[in-house]
C-alpha cells in the first residue's frame, strides 16, 4: 500500500499549526488552575525555567528528528539508524497521546456546553456560587457531557482525515491570531476588576516557601505539556517540515506565543478569581467557574463569551488533531494501515477513553486510583511522568548519541542560518535536562529530598 504524506504549506502554516498545537486547554485552562494550586507566582518561576531549560531544547530536538528523518515518532529512530530501544520515545508518545485525548476531549466538551450556554445566555447573572453548582450539575449529566465529548471527537478526527494541509493548517492561520486579540481584551477588563491587585500579586510576587517537591513536579510537568514536548507529537509535526524551514526560529516564535499566552490567561483569571471570592486551588473547574463573571461585567459580554468559548474549541481542537496525528502517523507508516482506517479505530478507542474520564468526575464516580479519578490520574500520568520521561530520552539521545556536525548542519541548514548558542544547547541536552529531570522525580519519589 501506498504511504501517504503530507506536508505543510507555508512558512506561516508552519508556525500556525506548531503553534497550534501548542497553544490550546493546556495554556488557558490548565496553566490557570495548576498555578492555582500550586502557590501562584513560585509555580511561573519554576514553569518559566522549566520553559527555557528544558522545553526549548527538547523542542529543537525533536525538530532534529522529525525533518531529518520525515518519519513518525517511532518510525524515525530506524531511519536514524539507532539502537531499538530508542523506539520508545515513540510509544512513550502514543501512550501519552492515548491518556492525553481521553480527559482532553472531556474539556473540550465542556467548553462546547459553554457555548451553547453563552449563546442561549444561562450564565448572565449567575454568582460565582450558582455558576459553581451548575457546573457541577452538568458535569454529573448522565448525557449531556458524553454528548460534546463525542462531537468534540468527531471533529477532531474528521480534521485528522482531511489531511495535514487542507484542515490544520488552514484552520489555525485564521483563528488563533483572532483569540489573541480577545484573550488581550479580557485582560484589560480583568485587570479593571476591584481584585486585580491581589491578583497580580499571587501571580508575580513569588512566596518562595510554597516550594515543594510536588510544585516542581507539576510545573516541568505543564512546561512539557503546554509546549507539547517529550512525546513525538513534534517528531510528526515536524516531518511534515521543509528543509528551508527555519527551526530555530520556530522553536523561538512557538514556545514565546506558548508561555505569553498562558501569562495573559493567569492575568485574567486571578483578578477575577479574588474579585469573585473564588478559591484559586479550585482545580480543573477554575476556568468554567471563573470567566463567566469576567464576561457578565463586561461590555458586549454576550458576545465576547460566545467567541471566546468558541475560539478556545477551536484552539483544543488545533491541539487534538497534533495528537491523533501522532497515533495515525504511527499506524499508517509502521504497519500500512491506511489513515482513514487507523483514524475511525482511534475514534472509537479514544471515545470510550473520554467517556470513562469524564464520568469520573461527574457524581456517579467511586472509582479512585492513588487517590485520584481517572481523569485527574491521566492528567498526572502523562503530564507529569510520561512527557518529562520522554523528554529526558529525547535529550540523552540527541546529546549523546547524535554526531554533532549533523546535528548542526540540519538546526542550520546546512550552515546558511547562524546558530550562536549551539554549545549550550548541546550543554542543556547532555546535562542539564537529564539531570534536573532525574533529580526531580527521585525528589518526587522520596528517594533524595531537595524539598
Ligand atoms: N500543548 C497542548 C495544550 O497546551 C496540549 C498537548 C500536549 C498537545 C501534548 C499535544 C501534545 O493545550
């Protein structure tokens, strides 16, 4: 059977759909509650380091990967010819990808139910309390949550089938600078709200003490996760690359728009969380019960609350499709399913992943493991264990194994763009990440003690 592959049009769809990817629930719903509960401006700190340190390096790394090779993320280790075992970063990635979509699609649903609510107009008026409790009521819908979870899939895949250039990239090129443009709207009138002081402070004053283990844990954590690093989803991405793409830049532009747009989004919620006397260890909630008061003072909220919710869909669904991409990619090359075969399989796996997820958070739930749902336990597998792990096997492989002339001359190419920093690049890769990343799961394990 044919192989099919696809690449990206543009400089500017490129970036887009990188950017895309990366920029999605993870920045503008994640990033806000993870703070939130982690001590607020200490948890920026470490993120910010984790950011620069670790996620830029991994990132140029897997560009390394994907356009030399043009492969998938597993596919492209036997084109680099390395041992097999690196393969692993490859199902490190599908596995993830697989925890990912299932309690991704779950609020990318929510956000779906947030439309229609924005549209027939059934937050306006609502207390922080009220919008509290109907949250939880329709999260414990026996249907209605299942429902967007399904749809919200069946867009996602049904991008994944239209192909790499038809729908990611035109898609993103569009709407992700009009979402921008919003989310810097909604700062302004968030930081108009009488608790934009105490806001800001949570968010920029560092309380050094709140430093645990877990805060360093879960902040390299969403560093890989927002930037989407560590599981081949930019192996892929990058395959679809041309060999004038400037990936220095990329990794540039993409992790700059990445970390700014998560600040902008701690900068709207947090005055309107201590406005509205809301607690900001909330958890996965915070966004949904949050931004509803932002919209009701707002002028034009109507409207304003319509677009965002549907713009931030659209930004989930640019993220999902990086991920169902990662599968497909996968499947279609190693084993010659064709794509459309390997896509309607993936629906229906990762729909009953969905599901699973997302009644277990709604009331009926008992079922708990290491004290967490299933929802919240995804979340903290793959974010916080399987992308620093494939991180950290991305970093010793590139630092360590790869002839470094090679190296430069694809981050180069060929020598035609400069690249002033490379000896530190090859220093964060062969040191700095693998230790710092050891060093904080054993921290996490109890097996050293750092804090
Ligand atoms: N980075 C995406 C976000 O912030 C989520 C994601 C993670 C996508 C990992 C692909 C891979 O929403």
């Amino acid at each position: 059977m044919q192989i099919e592959r696809g690449s990206f049009n543009t400089k500017l769809g490129i970036i887009a759909a990188t950017a895309g990817s990366s920029v999605g629930l993870g920045n503008i719903w994640r990033f806000p509650y993870e703070t939130g509960q982690h001590g607020g401006a200490a948890f920026l700190l470490i993120y910010i380091v984790c950011v620069i340190a670790l996620g830029m390096p991994v990132m140029l790394s897997e560009f390394y990967i994907g356009r030399k090779t043009q492969r998938n993320a597993a596919g492209a280790f036997d084109v680099l010819k390395a041992h097999k075992f690196w393969k692993i970063i490859g199902f490190i990635g599908i596995i993830g990808a697989f925890l990912i979509l299932g309690f991704y699609s779950v609020v990318a649903g929510w956000t779906i139910e947030y439309i229609y609510d924005s549209v027939a107009n059934n937050l306006a008026d609502q207390t922080a309390s009220q919008l509290t409790i109907s949250f939880n009521q329709f999260i414990s819908d026996p249907i209605r949550p299942l429902l967007w979870v399904v749809i919200f899939l069946l867009c996602t895949f049904g991008i994944t089938l239209g192909g790499v250039k038809n729908g990611i990239e035109k898609a993103s090129n569009v709407l992700m600078p009009i979402l921008f443009v919003l989310i810097i709207l909604m700062c302004v009138r968030s930081l108009m709200l009488p608790g934009a002081k105490q806001g800001l402070e949570f968010l920029f004053k560092p309380d050094f003490s709140k430093i645990t283990g877990e805060v360093l844990l879960s902040a390299m954590g969403q560093a890989f996760f927002s930037l989407s690093v560590g599981m081949g989803t930019l192996i892929t991405y990058s395959s679809y690359f041309s060999k004038e793409t400037n990936l220095l830049k990329t990794t540039a532009v993409v992790a700059t728009l990445d970390t700014v747009v998560a600040i902008l989004a701690g900068i709207f919620i947090f005055p309107a969380v201590f406005t509205f006397g809301i607690e900001p260890t909330e958890g996965p909630y915070l966004v949904f019960i949050t931004l509803p008061n932002v919209f009701n003072q707002m002028m034009g909220g109507y409207f304003f609350s319509i677009f965002f919710f549907f713009l931030l869909t659209i930004a989930a669904v640019t993220s999902t499709i990086s991920l169902s991409e990662v599968i497909t990619a996968y499947f279609h090359e190693e084993f010659g399913i064709s794509r459309r075969k390997a896509v309607i399989w993936l629906f229906f796996l990762v729909s009953l992943l969905a599901i699973g997820c997302s009644l277990s958070v709604s009331r009926i739930n008992t079922f708990t493991l290491f004290g967490m749902n299933l929802f919240d336990l995804f979340s903290f597998i793959s974010s916080n264990i399987l992308l620093p792990l494939g991180g950290m096997l991305i970093s010793i492989f590139v630092g360590w194994y790869v002839d470094k002339s090679v190296l430069k001359a694809e981050l180069t190419n060929e020598g035609s763009i400069q690249f002033k920093l490379f000896t530190v690049y090859v220093f964060l890769l062969k040191y700095v990440a693998p230790i710092g990343i050891s060093l904080i799961f054993l921290n996490q394990l109890g097996l050293i003690n750092i804090f």
